[in-house]
C-alpha cells in the first residue's frame, strides 16, 4: 500500500533520491519549516542555493548539494562534505560530515560520520556521538535510530535507548505516540516505550488530528482509522488510507483515491490515481494520465494537471517538476535504503493560483515540450 508508507525526499541537482522503502509517501515531502521569512532551495548551472518567497535569489547557488532550512540553519554540501548555513548564507557549521538529510530539529540534527549517525548541536558538536546505523531527526523529545542490523531504536536526548529496539516502527513521534511492530504485528507506544494501543494491526500509521489510520488485518478494504486510546473510529472498508490534515485524509476505494472526514463520510469522491494529504488548503492529487496538480477541499482543480512530480504548498509555494523515473535506483549503505527510486527533473515553484515564481529556462522548456504533447 503506497498511502501507508512513509518517504523522505532530497535534492541532488536536478536528480531526486526517493529515499526510502517506497515510491511516493501518505502525506508531502520533507518541507522546509513554516516562517515568515521562508528561504526555498533552488538549482541554477547544476549547483543549488536559495530563493525567497518571491523568487528572487537570496544565497547563491555554489553548493553542491543542499537541503531546506530548519530552525534558522540549513545543510549544504560542500566539496562531498557537509555543512551548516545560517539565512545570509554564512557558514556556521564548517563542512564536515559524510551525509545530512534534513536540519536541525528541537536543536539537533542527525548527521552520519563514517559508517554511523549521530547528532550534533548548533555549534556543531557531537551531542549524541555517531552509533547508529541511521539516524531520525528528533520530535517530541525522541529520536528513532536503527541499531542491530536495522531494527528501531527510541532514544531520549542522551542518547540511551529507552527499551529494546523494535522490529519496525514509524520515523517519529507523533501526539506522543508512536506506531511500532512486534512479532508481526502493529500496536503503540508512548515516550517510555511503553505499549498503550495491542499490537494487533497487519499495519500502522501516526497519529494527526487525534486519529491514526491502520490495518486492521492482510486482507482487502481492512484500511480505517482509531483514535488514541484505540477505539474504532472509522471502520475498515478501504483499500487504503493516508493521514489526517486540515480534516479531510485520503483513501482508497476501488483503487481510486477520495477523501473522507472525520465521520467517514467520503467529502470528495474517489476519482485519482492517488492523492496526498491537505496542506495549507490543498492537495496533490495524480490523474488517470499520471500527471500531478492540486484541488481544494471542494475536490476541485486548483492548479491543472500537468506535472510529473510536485510536493505539496509550505508557505505559500510548491515544488512542481517536469522529469521521469529512468532506472532502478541507488543503492545506499544503509539498511533502510538497500536500493531506492531516483527521479530526475528539471524543478520550480508555483504559488497557489499556479503562477510559477521560479522557473529557469530548462524549465520553460520542459513545459514546452509537455504541452506540445
């Protein structure tokens, strides 16, 4: 079930590593954080920088590799070692460590050095050394780390594991629980470790909007959703089932993808390819054709089908891509990654009424060539 996974998404120039066990993710990619003063990763001459909400060039694009910014700093990737940037695009954190997904989180970031992960604070100290085989960013106060040939682990702040690792689980905390898998089967656990909802779901999702979406056993339409003390909220009868967000999640019915409330009742009718979670008043939603565009809560197009790949709004702008999956992937060392997809595409950024506020020449001319079509 793609909607029940979840993925984590980085920027390689104009080449998108998927990274993850999965294709695509329930809700949108790994977005930079809600501010008033938002920076937003660009690419221009095969090197990446930052643009600001209206599209103009705020740090220049000279590094190699970079991520969004997250608690006023961002990683950036300088000769194959990576870094820390503050907002004016100044070097806080000196390039150093061998990989870095995302940034700071609750005032520390996960970075690998060598063959492990470990976390490091604002002044680029190691808070918790490198032991880990992965290494989650932290929320809530916890972080979820791989340990022992790919099993989860939740640490605390010191980094001690609070009880032995799990078989799988989710990436992180949410509304103090979190969904984890034992001897087969899905229950959850709050920030001890200890288990608050039976392990007895075929699989979990976290919490949002005080209801996680499971299911409920290996069989067809067994997709509904509980509330936090483990009751049937909504009844299995999907094929699927995505987060929560703005009161409306996915579903599948039929293999087509709608959305319902929080009564179950499906508000807009299944007729997508696929759909994500609501963010910020809309949503990414795949057609018959495969192409990506957004509708509102209405159910209605907001901005039209025509992209191959977009992530959903965070302040105020969306990536939108025009590109294709060439190949089989990449192989990662690390045992959540054995071999993931890659997508390579030429990327801007639309606002909500589908004005497009970066879009380099390379840009316009995949659009061209898409609407030659």
């Amino acid at each position: 079930m793609i909607l029940a996974m979840k993925c984590r998404t980085t920027i390689r120039r104009t080449t998108y590593v998927l990274a993850s066990v999965c294709l695509l993710m329930r809700g949108t990619a790994v977005t930079a954080e809600k501010t008033s003063q938002p920076l937003f990763v660009v690419e221009r001459n095969a090197h990446c920088g930052y643009m600001n909400r209206s599209g103009q060039l705020a740090i220049e694009a000279a590094f190699e590799d970079c991520r969004d910014f997250s608690e006023g700093l961002a990683p950036v990737q300088i000769a194959e070692k990576w870094g820390f940037i503050n907002e004016s695009g100044r070097i806080e954190i000196q390039p150093q460590f061998d990989e870095c997904r995302w940034s700071f989180a609750e005032g520390l970031a996960a970075v690998r050095l060598g063959k492990f992960w470990g976390y490091v604070d604002t002044k680029g100290d190691f808070a918790i050394p490198p032991r880990f085989e992965y290494a989650q960013g932290f929320h809530e106060g916890r972080g979820i780390v791989l340990v022992d040939g790919g099993k989860h682990g939740i640490i605390d702040r010191s980094g001690m594991l609070l009880i032995p690792p799990f078989d799988d689980s989710g990436w992180e905390f949410s509304e103090g629980l979190l969904p984890v898998k034992s001897e087969g089967k899905w229950g959850f656990v709050n920030f001890n470790g200890d288990a608050v909802i039976p392990f007895r779901f075929h699989q979990a999702n976290e919490f949002a909007q005080e209801l996680a979406s499971v299911d409920f056993k290996d069989d067809k339409n067994q997709w509904g959703f509980i509330d936090r003390s483990g009751k049937t909220v909504i009844p299995p009868k999907f094929l699927d089932a995505g987060d929560f967000a703005e009161g409306l999640a996915a579903v599948s019915v039929d293999f087509k993808y709608g959305y319902v409330d929080r009564s179950g009742n499906l508000t807009i009718p299944p007729t997508f390819a696929m759909a994500y979670t609501f963010t910020e008043g809309l949503a990414v939603v795949i057609d018959k054709n495969h192409k990506y565009g957004f509708i509102d809560q209405l159910g209605r197009f907001s901005i039209n089908p025509k992209y191959n790949l977009s992530f959903g709004f965070v302040n105020g702008l969306a990536r939108v891509s025009y590109g294709k999956f060439p190949g089989e992937g990449l192989a990662f060392d690390s045992p959540e990654l054995a071999r993931v997809p890659i997508y390579e595409g030429i990327w801007g950024y639309v606002d909500k009424t589908g004005k497009e506020v970066w879009a380099p020449p390379e840009f316009k001319n995949a659009e061209n060539k898409h609407e030659a079509h």
